[in-house]
C-alpha cells in the first residue's frame, strides 16, 4: 500500500525533473462559486494569506453581497473572475445542468452575461479579470464563440484544454485538479489519485504530449469542502510553495 509520503514524493520527484531541465512549473489557483463573507470564506483568504499565493475568486454577480467587495480589500492578491450570471440551470432534457446553454437562445444568454460582466466590473474595479468560468465547466459553443463580443478575454473551466484560443481574442486556461468528490457525499478524492492528476498533467506538459504553457490549475470549492479537504489543499500549496521549481501565476498575469 502506497503511504502518503510516497505519495508526496511522487510529486517531488517530478518536480525536481523540472528544475533538472532548467524549467518551472507553472500553478494556478481558482476557487468558484463566491458570492458573500463565511466562515468558509475567511479560512479561504486566510490559507492565500498565509502562503502568500494569488488566488482567483470566481464570483456569482446575481448573487453578488456588497459585503464581498468591502472584505476582499483587505486581501491584495485576490482577483475576481464572472461565474456565470445566476448559476441556474437551463438544461434540456437528458443534458447535464447548464447554465450557459439549454433552453435559451445565444442572445439571451450573452445578454444576462453583459449585465453580470457590468457588476463585477464596477463593483470590483481593477481586481476583476474579464474572465468567464461556466458553472458546472460547461458552455454552448455558440456562446462560447462570442464571448470576446461583450468584453471578455478569458475562459476557465476544468481539464486540459483543447485549443489555447478557442474563439478570436480568447484565451483559455482551466483547472486540472479538484481534489473533490462529487459522486460520493462531496468527500476528498483521496491523497494518491489527488497526487496521481497533477503528476499525469505535470509529465504530459514536461515532456510535450500537453501544453506546456498552460500552467497546471487548482481548483476549490469553499463553500462545501469538508476537513479532508481543507487539510490536502493546505499541505499541497504548502508544498508547492517551498519547491524551487514552481512557480504561481496570477490570473492578471495568465490573460
């Protein structure tokens, strides 16, 4: 049985081919669906501040709480990034929830995205990144083609991408590891198969079969993470933080 220091080893040891190449590994960090201060939130911004590490912040703007924009002054390294709108599903039949799709025209749905682009910019100034993460990661390709005509110049969602620029003037960069595990009771995924994606997603863009220049995404959940949870992402940007082959990118930095 794998014990969990052979399972942090694992990791090291990749990274370490990295500094042999002369190389950095590239990380990022996005934690979706804020819309107000918690309890969950304050462990959140306290764990960015104590590792003194950028995070993305992805913000609800129907949902959005005045509180949020006066807390997160305090808290320098955080930029804010558009969830969607409402975080509603408009999924036909048989399709998995979607809010950017379903059984609304392409119109419509850049319409009510224009409005929460227009939120999240006047209420957070110079800290939002005109950025679109899709609830649940998913976006109509149709929507997704003309995202660059309301102002947006990003898109993250999860897994490795396919195009670096899947429409004129957007950029996509997405998460590669959710330490969750939605299918049973929201729980921790596990230390190994945690460890397993970013070693895969590490050794796929090191030795060419991914992009490398896409930096390798952290994504959380603040909202329902459990103590499992909380206690891996900690450790793991702990650990990342002291290896001297990576390194952490902000998301003004990344678009």
């Amino acid at each position: 049985m794998i014990g969990p220091q052979q399972a942090w080893d694992w990791l090291a040891r990749e990274l370490d081919r990295w500094g042999e190449c002369g190389q950095s590994a590239s990380f990022w960090w996005r934690d979706d669906d804020a819309t107000e201060p918690s309890a969950e939130l304050d462990r959140l911004l306290a764990t960015s501040l104590h590792h003194d590490l950028p995070l993305a912040l992805a913000v609800i703007p129907e949902q959005l709480d005045s509180r949020l924009v006066t807390q997160l002054q305090a808290f320098p390294r955080i930029s804010v990034l558009q969830h969607g709108f409402n975080h509603r599903s408009h999924a036909l039949p048989g399709q998995r929830k979607l809010e950017l799709g379903g059984d609304r025209d392409t119109d419509a749905i850049l319409g009510e995205l224009q409005q929460g682009y227009r939120i999240l910019q006047q209420q957070f100034a110079g800290r939002f990144v005109p950025v679109l993460v899709p609830p649940w990661n998913r976006i109509d390709a149709n929507v997704l083609a003309r995202l660059g005509d309301i102002g947006l110049r990003g898109l993250s969602t999860m897994r490795v991408r396919r195009l670096a620029h899947p429409a004129p003037g957007l950029l996509q960069v997405n998460t590669h590891l959710d330490p969750i595990n939605w299918r049973r009771q929201r729980g921790f995924i596990g230390l190994y198969p945690a460890v397993a994606i970013l070693v895969q997603h590490l050794l796929a863009r090191r030795t060419g079969y991914r992009d490398i220049a896409e930096p390798t995404g952290i994504l959380s959940h603040h909202k329902i993470q459990n103590a499992a949870v909380w206690r891996f992402l900690d450790e793991l940007i702990g650990f990342l933080r002291d290896h001297p082959a990576v390194t952490w990118m902000d998301s003004a930095t990344i678009w």
